[in-house]
C-alpha cells in the first residue's frame, strides 16, 4: 500500500480539482478558491511522499500532470470565463452571439490551453528537476482564483475595479498565458539544503509572503506571485 501512496494523494488533488470545477460553474468562488488550495496542497504533497518512499516513476510523473491539468488548468479557465462574463452583464453589454457562452468571455478559457501546453512541455523537459522553465500552473491557478475573493472581501476600491474590467481580466489572462510557457527560470522551494547561504532568496520570499498574507490575505496572493517572478530574476 505505501508504494500506492503518492498517487493516491495526486488523485486527491484530481479529485479537489473536480469539485472545485463545479462550484466554479455555479459561480461560488470561495468554495472553488478552498478546493483549489487543497488539491495544490496535496500537489506539493505527493511528490514529497513519492521522494521519502522512494516510488519515483513514469505513472506517477504523468498522473501528476493530469491531476493538475483540473486543478489548475480547467478551474482558473472557467473562473476567468465567469469573471469576464459577469462583468459583460453586470455593465449591461450586448453579447456578440445570442448565446453569451460564444463570447468574449471564452478568452478566459486561453488559460486553460496554456496551462495544458505548459504541463505537456514539462512532462519532457529534463530541464525543470530542481527548477522551473515558465510559471508553474498551481502559481497562474492561485492568482486568478484569487481575483473574484479579492473584488468580495478586499477594501482596496482600486484592485476591486480593476477586476471589475474585462480588458484587465484579458491583459491578465495573456500574460499569465505567457508566462506559463516563457523561457523564464524561476526558483522552486525545494530544498537541497536549509542553510541560509545558500537559500537567502527562498527565506527572504517566504519571510515576506508570510507577512504579505497576515496584512492583506487575499491581495496578497497576486502580489507573491509577483514578487516570485521577480526575485526569482533577482537569484539567477
């Protein structure tokens, strides 16, 4: 049973991914933001669990990779798709097409094509073992399902319209698009070694994401996000 152990905890997460994609449907984004983190918790936690056990294998690689292809591939997609659609109506705008599902609003869905291209290329890439080449998907997954928690509960009047406009949910939607399948490198938080010479801008990170959360729980998801990309610049 043990040696079965990472993988059941990668279908946990297909499993958290799948709930979490109905409840984006039915536009209840706290409860799809909670699945969400929960199935990229137990993300991070199978490989771990794989790596103690030492049951590395190809299965466990390519299930990892469709489990999180639902999470944080289809979730942030149909979210984005909801946000863009949602403010086409609540600005009273007339939807191209009869039906307001062939929309604009189906530009939020580019998220989820990117994300499958960006899983597909990791699968192959023997590049990404201690680092990532791209923004990893459960990243672009928490800053989108981030955005609907930000405009409900955040006091910031100023990020609470900027999602409240649909060529900043596009702009954002291309650029994490991007992001996902640059030629960026960006630090993971394994760690080889917890010294702090050698670990300083992982520390210094976490330090601050940590503080980030205490003061401004939900704007602060974007802005690590933000600040992973640059001080993972900052490192290399």
């Amino acid at each position: 049973m043990m040696k079965h152990l990472p993988n059941l905890i990668t279908l946990a997460n297909l499993f958290c991914g799948s709930i979490a994609v109905i409840y984006a449907v039915e536009e209840n984004f706290e409860y799809a933001g909670l699945f969400v983190v929960l199935g990229i918790f137990f993300d991070f936690f199978d490989g771990l669990a794989a790596r103690l056990l030492k049951v590395t294998g190809e299965l466990g690689k390519q299930l990892d990779s469709l489990a999180d292809m639902v999470t944080s591939g289809v979730v942030p997609g149909i979210i984005m798709f909801k946000l863009i659609q949602i403010n086409l109506e609540a600005n009273g705008n007339i939807f191209i097409f009869e039906d307001p599902i062939l929309d604009v609003a189906l530009i939020g869905l580019f998220l989820t094509l990117a994300a499958c291209l960006r899983l597909a290329k990791f699968n192959i890439d023997d590049r990404q073992t201690t680092s990532f080449i791209g923004l990893p998907t459960p990243a672009m997954s928490l800053f989108v399902v981030s955005l609907p928690l930000i405009q409900q509960y955040s006091d910031v009047a100023f990020a609470k319209e900027l999602i409240s406009n649909n060529y900043f949910l596009i702009a954002i939607t291309w650029i994490l698009s991007y992001l996902m399948n640059a030629e960026i490198a960006l630090f993971s938080l394994k760690f080889k070694d917890y010294s702090i010479k050698n670990n300083f801008i992982k520390y210094l990170f976490l330090i601050i994401s940590l503080l980030l959360i205490l003061i401004i729980p939900f704007l602060s998801i974007p802005i690590i996000i933000i600040l992973y990309i640059i001080f993972s610049l900052i490192k290399k």
